[in-house]
C-alpha cells in the first residue's frame, strides 16, 4: 500500500480482517437468540451470530473508510471502542456475554485489546492532513 497513511492501512487490514472473520464465525455459530448458541472459533474465540454481525459491520466500516480523513477517523474511533470492549470483558470475566448477547472470553479480550490499541497508534502517527504533494522537477532547459 504504497503512499497510504498508517490509518489507511490499519482500516484496510483491520477492516479486511474482521469482515472475513465474521463470515467465517457463521460457520461455527449463526445463532441469534439472547445469549445465543456460542462455539469457539478455532476452539479459542467465542462467537455467535450477534458477535459475527458486529465484526462484519466494523470491518464493513474500514473498508469503506479508506480516504485519509475517514481512515484516521475509524482508527480513532474503533481504536477507543475496542479497547472500551476489552476493559469489559475482563472485567465481567472469562465465557460471559456484554449486553446480554454478544458473547467474549479471554482471548477475544486480549484481541480486542490490540485491536483498539492498533488503532490508536495508527491514529497517533497519522498526521492530521496529507503531505502535501510535491510537484515534480521542472525538465532540464525549461
């Protein structure tokens, strides 16, 4: 991603990643009652149709946020709610759901956690305007 900003690719990679992430979460649980039936991705990550949904719609929301500006706002934004949704999950505690339905055990903690992280550090070091760019060198004789 040649010429893009630290947002930039943090919306694109993160956002890519979630968007897969919750599509692959369908195949282990699509269940949508409250607090629905959950199975463990990969035998590690609690999930279930509710918890699919959410990733798939942060992920949606990078993807679509890939200009500059939108970029380092989705950083921002998604790197101060996913940390919000780490400090609850370890504080509720391993294998309960936050809100009643969308299910969080340890390791999705810890995920949330450099997720948010990320994004604040993609936030942090993309400046606030583009570089501005330089006109290229006059031809020689001009």
């Amino acid at each position: 991603m040649n010429g893009r900003s630290p947002a930039q690719v943090y919306a694109f990679v993160v956002g890519g990643t979630l968007v897969i992430a919750g599509i692959i979460g369908f195949f282990y649980s699509a269940a949508f009652d409250s607090p629905g039936k959950v199975h463990d991705v990969f035998g590690v990550l609690s999930v279930n149709g509710w918890h699919n949904v959410v990733h798939i719609v942060t992920g949606a929301l990078g993807l679509l946020s890939l200009g500059y500006a939108a970029s380092r706002a989705y950083a921002l934004g998604l790197g101060v709610v996913y940390i919000a949704i780490a400090v609850w999950g370890f504080i509720i505690g391993n294998h309960e759901s936050i809100l009643g339905f969308i299910p969080v055990n340890t390791e999705d903690s810890v995920l949330h956690a450099i997720i948010g992280v990320t994004g604040l550090a993609a936030y942090a070091v993309t400046p606030a305007g583009p570089e501005p760019a330089t006109a290229p060198p006059a031809p020689a004789g001009s």
